[in-house]
C-alpha cells in the first residue's frame, strides 16, 4: 500500500511517498520558489544522491502535477499508475477548535478549513491548495488533513486562554492553539517506544527547536501545555520570529515607526529572533561560528535562544510536577551539541544530568545522552512528521472501509 504525503507551504511542496507494509520510503523531495524565479524540484535518490530539476513552476497545482510526473517517469520514477497511491496525506497548519485528530478529507472539513484560513493566513491557504489540486489531478483518491494543531487540543482551558475578555474568545476564538504537534506526538511516543516504558504513565518534554521552535509538556500521552500560541509566533526565539513579546512593544513600535498591522507582523514573523538580534543571519549553524569568532552580537543571540528554551523547560517540570524524559528534535534540536548543552546546564536540581561526551559525538540519530545516575532521561529523536501523517492516513482509511455493526460501511 502506497501513501503519498504532501506539505504545501507558500512556495514550497515536500513530498515523501511511503510503502506502508515495509514504512519504507520510495520517494521523497520538494519543490522551492513556486511562483517565483528559479523555481526547481530536488529530489532524493534511493542510493541518497540528490537531482535538481529545474523548471517554471507558477502555483501549486503546477507543482504537485510535476511531482507526479517524477514519480511516474522512467528515470526517476517508482510507480507505474497513479492508482498505486491509494490515499494521500496532508498536512494541515491550523485545524481550530474544529480538529482534534487527522480526518478524512470531505467537502465539509474543506468548507471548515476555509473558515480557519483567518486564524493561519499565511499556511492554511497553500495546505487548502494541495487538496484542491488532488481533487482535481487524481479525482476518487482519498485524502486524509493531519492537523498541527489537533494533538494540543487536550491543553485544560486555563492553560490555552489568554487574559482578555472572554468574549473575544467567544467571537474569534482567539486562544493558544500551539503547532508542531504532529512532531510532539511522534517524537514523545518514540522516546517511550525507544526507553521501553509506557508512554500512558510518563511527564515528557518535548523540545521541537529548529528554524521554527515549541516545547511541549506531555502528561500520560496527552499534551498539557506548549509554547506557541494563536500563531507560531508566541513562545521561544526562533530563527525570524521574536517569540514571546511584551504587546506593548508591539504598539510602541508602530507608533515610533508609523507603521500599519502587515508591517508588524513581518518585522515579527520575518525579522526579528535570532537574525534581529544578531544582523547576521537566521540559520544557527552561521550563528554557532560566529559564536566561535567571538562576535558578540551572536553570542548575545545564542544565549537569548537558549536561554529561553530552558527557561520554558522549567516552566513545564512545574505545569507538569516533574519530568521523567526530556526529548530534543527538529534541525537544531538533533544536531547542535552545544544548544542541548546549554539547555542542560545547572539542571541538576530537576533530575537532568547531561552526559558531555556523549552529547558532543551524537548528531541526527535515535540515542539516549543523560547520566546513567540522570533521574530525567534526555534524550535525541529524530522527529518523522511524514511517518505519522501516512500512518494517519492508513488508520483513517481502514475506518472508512471498516463494516459498521449494521452491516453498512
């Protein structure tokens, strides 16, 4: 059984296309600059090697008929006929109070999807495309939505209300929602499935931090609480967003630099975090050097970043009453040593020993790096959203073929 997942993003599409009965993946790849100049396509070989097609690519529709065309050609192609892709899967930015779990695709959760669109503008729009296009590319294939959202939906209201009149939230639904869930469910349920103990019973702490960052707080399988908010700007710094911000500074802003609600949102989702703190750049990889040559902006940006990841960590031992592991994922998450280790600094009071050593020779890969004598477990997973948006899509899939108890599916 084969499951084509798909992530729309503005200008971009990622694909993977799974054989479910062996979880392996037989295509993968994206497409950058949709709409724009320079527009290609990369994909991965099965060997790992990494072609780059290059080609105009307008919308999205477009981009999801080239992708398709790949998968079918005899150079890089692993599929006869599109009728091998039994389901498709997307994912979804922002399901509201409407979502709680993935969900088969109808003409319905399409009209409600478009009634988010005002509480994700920026993401919901081009996830709404990719549905669209599949309709129309490969008419009767089903489609499953994985919503960012939905696995925080188990958050206790007193934790996802902000502190203003009610009635707004009755009116627009303003109220934390948080993102990255798909990866926080996977990446705590893997850490479980890999120490070998239930993940029902356990206090977990996810820590998602790449380009984009959240940290969650897990109690028995169900998140509690999580950084992000309405938007994916709320919580940590990140590589262009300020995280948490005094709204004050937000109207101080726009009266000192005359400047409108657009203007904002993108100085904040664009400009700020750690490239407006450092004037060098988003990615921390560039940081960490500079770090190293002793640019202070940079230093000053690494530990802001840091700094608020742990601070965040605390808070969720506290909303939790203790933690038993502490999970890192996302780019930066699995691969900078020197994030997790100032994460992890002076922690010991929390039950966190981090093993240095360990830490330092470990990248990308599935491994425990805490203290034997280390109460909390840290520990890397890799996170695989793609993974969980097929495995989604199959569940979802066998439920609509599933004989109901009167005989009728």
């Amino acid at each position: 059984m084969k499951i084509l997942v798909l992530n729309c993003g503005s200008s971009s599409i990622k694909y993977k296309l799974f054989e479910m009965k062996s979880g392996e993946v037989i295509a993968q790849g994206g497409i950058e600059k949709i709409g724009m100049k320079g527009s290609f396509l990369k994909l991965t070989l099965p060997g790992g090697q990494k072609v780059i097609l290059e080609g105009e690519i307008l919308e999205h529709r477009t981009g999801i008929e080239y992708i398709l065309g790949v998968l079918l050609s005899k150079k890089y192609g692993c599929i006869k006929s599109l009728s091998e892709i039994e389901a498709v899967g997307h994912r979804v930015v922002h399901g509201g109070e409407r979502f709680n779990s993935s969900v088969l695709i109808t003409d319905e959760v399409i009209d409600k999807l478009n009634e988010c669109i005002e509480l994700a503008p920026l993401h919901n729009p081009p996830n709404l495309k990719g549905i669209y296009a599949i309709l129309e590319l490969m008419p009767g294939t089903p489609q499953a939505g994985v919503f960012d959202t939905a696995f925080h939906q188990t958050m206790p209201d007193y934790a996802y209300m902000y502190g203003i009149p009610y009635s707004l939230y009755e009116k627009y639904g303003i109220r934390r929602y948080g993102f990255h869930g798909t990866s926080h469910r996977y990446v705590s349920a893997r850490a479980c499935e890999f120490l070998g103990v239930p993940f029902e019973e356990q206090r977990i702490i996810t820590a998602h931090i790449g380009n984009g960052g959240s940290v969650a707080a897990i109690r028995n399988g169900k998140s509690v609480d999580t950084s992000m908010g309405l938007t994916p700007v709320e919580g940590l710094i990140m590589g262009t967003r300020s995280g948490d911000v005094d709204p004050g500074v937000i109207s101080y802003i726009m009266e000192k630099e005359n400047m409108g609600t657009t203007g904002i949102s993108t100085l904040l989702n664009k400009f700020s975090g750690v490239l407006g703190i450092s004037g060098i750049s988003s990615d921390m990889r560039e940081i960490e050097a500079a770090v190293e040559n002793g640019n202070k902006r940079a230093i000053l940006a690494m530990n802001a970043y840091n700094y608020r990841i742990r601070k965040y960590i605390g808070a969720y031992a506290a909303a939790l009453g203790g933690v038993d592991i502490l999970a890192f994922t996302g780019g930066v998450g699995e691969n900078q040593a020197v994030t997790r280790r100032d994460v992890c600094r002076n922690m010991e009071f929390m039950g966190i020993e981090l093993d240095e050593e360990l830490n330092d020779s470990v990248r990308a890969r599935e491994a425990v790096i805490s203290k034997p004598s280390s109460r909390v477990k840290v520990l890397i997973i890799p996170t695989d959203e793609e993974l969980t948006i097929a495995k989604d899509t199959i569940k979802i899939l066998q439920k609509q073929e599933s004989p109901s108890p009167d005989g009728k599916n």
